[in-house]
C-alpha cells in the first residue's frame, strides 16, 4: 500500500459532516428547539390559555367607552386582557376603584372570560359625592389601566322658560308655543350663565311668581327704539323685552327689595325632579306627576291675570339629593363636609314677562 493510500483511508476514518461547524445531529437537534419554542410562542400570542406558565400581561378598557351619559344609573365598561409572553392567562379575577379627590370611593372585582373579556358595572349611587372628574382604575395581576372622566348629576342653576304668549313675538321659543294654558318648563345645569352644560338632577325645590305694578317704566330717552311712556302700547315691542339693552330691559332698574315680598307673590309652586320623572304641587294643593326630562308644569293663568298692567317674574330655589341616600356607604367619605348641600337659586327666561289682559 502506497503512503498516498493510507492517507486517504485515515480521512475517511477521521472526518464527518458538518452544517454551519456543527455536526449534522447537533445542528438537527438545535432547529428542532428552535422550532419548538417558535411554536410555544406563536400559541401563546394567539391564545391566551396556552403557556408555559400563568400570568396577565395587559388591561386595557375599552377604547370605544363614551364616559358617563347625564341620565345613566349605572358606570359600564368592558375590560381586556391578554396572557403574558409564552404565558397563559390567569384564571384569577380582576379588580377596580372609583376614585374622586385623590379618594377610592368605591372598589370591587370583577370575573372575566378565557378569553380575556371582562365587563364591571357599578352603580352611581356606590361613589358619586360631586361634580367633577371620577377616575376608573381596572387591575389585574400586575397590570392596570385608567381612564377619568366627568361626571355631573348636581345642578347648580335652573332655567324656568315660559311658554305662552308674552315678551316678544319674534323669540320662537313664544311664537311656537300655542299652549293654552301658560306653562313654566324647568331646565337645570351644572353652572350658571352661558356654557352650562345640561343635567337631570335629583332635586327638590320651590318656585315662586312675584309681579312688578308697571306703569311708565320706558322712556324716550333711554329707549333704543320706537317707544313712549304708555306701557299698554308698547308692552309688545320688541324694546321694552330686549334685555341686551340697558335703556329697555326692566331688569337693570328693578330692585329685589321692590318685588321679592309676601306683597307681590302671586303663586308658589313646590317640586321633585329624579332624572327623567318630576312631580309638582301647587302650594297647599295635591301633587301632579310628569314623566320626561321636560320638566314642565303649568300655571294658573286666571290667577296670574287677576294682576293687569304688571310684569312678572319666576324665582326658583332648589337643593340636590341624588348623593344623599347612599352617601353613608360610600368609601372615604364625610357626607357633612362633602356633600353639596347648598340651596341653589335660578331665575326665569325671560326674566320679566307679561300676560295678555283678560
């Protein structure tokens, strides 16, 4: 045998294949792991009860959640949840807190499906103390999410808008209304003047009608428009109900002291409103009920025309009870320092207006 022989046969003794340096089994066994673990985490991302170990690796409510509505009972919100990396979801529930000035008012817990879908519910009543911003905070596992909102069931003005003939024929809000008795429908919101935004508190309260003995109030002077001294002529126009106008409006001259007293009261009217249902009572009379949130209440016209010659005007006094039933069960709460108990005030729209004679 030649040396160029033996060579050749120790060669063939001593060598083995290779991929990428490692030996055909090894590199084998290597992308068989790979694929393995590959696998392992595609299922644990596309279903949350497939891993290697159990956990929560995300909270999110719903981003399509539209906040709190001013007639809703109740807060309502869906809750997802996703498993952790190569992890399952847990089967554990989650929980929540209402927060309102920096307090939980109000926590609980809540189931979800394994899926990873979960819904909590929690009445208002459970943690509603004022106006202002609410934060939800879900949990679960180590993850959380928030989302604060505003939430107003208080009023702190009312709008008493008179509907029947009188101020000035071109305000639709007369013009379009052919009641035959006059009517007095009460709007509440959460601030006074322009801006306010409209709620449907739980409130009770008391209005009152007072009249003002008109006689000469206009003059040619401070008029910005065609008026004289005879309030019956020009009870109509459109000066003397202008109250953008200083010179026309009765508003700027009147006096409190001079109207608001026994003297001049014509009626008072006591109510309840409770979010889209009202009663109402003529002061010594039997309570009538109404359902809607046009709280609207008629008047005694012939009483009211009993004044001739005289403007009139509405003043409204109400307090709001929505917090006052269940504030004893709310969390981290002093109902005698927190709650809004003030009396609250509102005026009619317009402030003055007229009837026709009889």
């Amino acid at each position: 045998m030649s040396a160029d022989e033996s060579w050749d046969e120790d060669w063939d003794d001593d060598y083995e294949e290779t991929i990428f340096g490692m030996p055909v089994r090894t590199f084998r066994i290597s992308v068989a792991a790979v694929l393995a673990v590959l696998l392992l985490l595609v299922a644990s991302l596309v279903s949350t009860s497939f891993g290697l170990y159990s956990g929560v690796g995300s909270v999110t409510i719903a981003a399509n959640y539209d906040g709190f509505g001013p007639l809703d009972e109740e807060l309502k919100f869906k809750v997802y949840l996703t498993s952790p990396t190569l992890g399952r979801l847990a089967t554990d529930s989650g929980s929540y807190a209402v927060s309102y000035d920096h307090e939980v008012r109000a926590h609980g817990s809540f189931s979800y499906s394994k899926a990873g879908i979960g819904t909590v519910t929690i009445p208002v009543t459970d943690f509603f103390i004022a106006n202002g911003e609410y934060t939800l905070t879900v949990s679960a596992g180590d993850a959380s999410d928030s989302v604060s909102m505003d939430i107003s069931r208080n009023a702190d003005y009312a709008i008493g808008i008179v509907n029947f003939f009188g101020g000035t024929f071109d305000d639709s809000r007369y013009t379009e209304s052919f009641a035959s008795d006059p009517q007095v429908t009460l709007s509440f919101t959460n601030s006074a003047g322009p801006g306010g935004e409209l709620v449907f508190p739980v409130a009770n309260g008391y209005f009152d009608i007072f009249y003002f003995e008109n006689s000469d109030y206009n003059n040619k002077d401070s008029c910005d428009g065609d008026c004289d001294d005879n309030y019956e002529n020009n009870k109509w126009g459109g000066c003397y109900w202008n109250s953008a106008v200083t010179g026309c409006s009765p508003s700027g001259g009147r006096s409190s002291s001079d109207w608001n007293d026994e003297d001049n009261l014509v009626q008072r009217f006591f109510f309840n409103v409770s979010g889209d249902s009202y009663s109402w009572n003529l002061q010594d009379e039997g309570v009538q009920y109404g359902n809607g949130i046009d709280y609207t209440i008629p008047l005694d016209k012939e009483t009211l025309r009993q004044h001739e010659q005289v403007d009139f005007t509405i003043v409204i006094h109400f307090t709001n009870t929505f917090a006052e039933a269940n504030c004893g069960n709310i969390e981290n709460t002093d109902c005698d320092r927190e709650l809004d108990r003030d009396e609250k005030d509102g005026r009619s729209d317009w402030e003055w207006f007229a009837l026709e004679g009889k």
